[in-house]
C-alpha cells in the first residue's frame, strides 16, 4: 500500500469508515480503496502519487459504477485544480490525512448495492480470516496450485 493510501485508510478508520485496500471490482478493475461506511455507502478512494499519475490514467471514471461517492487521495504538492470537481478530495501528508473536500452522492441502485454488500463482505471475511490464521493463506495456495 502506497503512503498516500496508508494515510487515506487511516483517515477512514478515523471516521468510522471500513476500508479495504486493492480491492477487486465487478468490472474487473482494482479500487485503491473500497469503503464501506456505517451509513452503507460504498465508497472508492483512487490513490494518485503525482500530477502524471492522474494525466495517464482514463479509468478512474469508471470506478463510479460501483460506489456512491468517489474521492481521490493526493500529497500535499498536488496540484488540486487538475482534479475534477465532482469528486471528492483527500489530501494526504505524512501518515495522516484530512478530508479536504466532500464528493457528491450518486446513490447506486438497490439491486447493485446489494450485490456489492455480499462481494465487500465475502472479501473481507476472507482476508480477516487469513490475516487471523496466515498458515490457512500457504495451505490454500498450495491446494490452488496447478500441477
């Protein structure tokens, strides 16, 4: 995990907010963050170390399918006013960050927050479960591997 989404996921906790980190996505892609809050909104936080980080990357757009509010985090040298202004903004420095600007609801749909509830709470479990026995981690990868 990049300092800058150390310092993000540490800023959720602070709020109360669940996140997991490179979090795979319906679609596919990886979300930096993936956040559940206790209001059950979903939230993605993309992590962008620098000014040609953000200029190089067209798939941030698509991370909106699958939260209700979406944020980039950045360091302190970044240059907000490249950002667009319907996301929200975190600004990262050091270990710590502060929630700089709120990003608007785009509220999902029942039947896909749903979905999205079972997939974050699969994934979670697993990785706590993991986390609590790493043994259980080696053994599965060794049953998953092909010979």
């Amino acid at each position: 995990m990049t300092p800058i989404c150390r310092a993000a996921a540490r800023l959720c906790l602070l709020h109360g907010w669940a996140p997991v980190a490179e979090a795979p996505l319906p679609d596919g892609r990886r979300a930096d963050l993936w956040v559940l809050t206790p209001a059950g909104e979903f939230l993605v936080i993309e992590a962008k170390s620098g000014l040609r980080d953000f200029q190089t990357d067209r798939k941030w757009p698509e991370y909106r399918a699958w939260c209700d509010r979406l944020y980039f985090a950045v360091g302190l040298d970044f240059p907000e006013g490249v950002l667009p202004g319907d996301t929200g903004l975190i600004v990262a420095d050091g270990p710590e960050a502060a929630l700089v600007r709120q990003a608007p609801h785009h509220p999902l749909a029942p039947a896909r927050r749903r979905s999205l509830l079972q997939r974050y709470a699969l994934l979670s479990g697993r990785r706590l479960a993991l986390a609590q026995d790493p043994e259980a981690a080696v053994a599965l990868m060794g049953a998953l591997r092909v010979e």
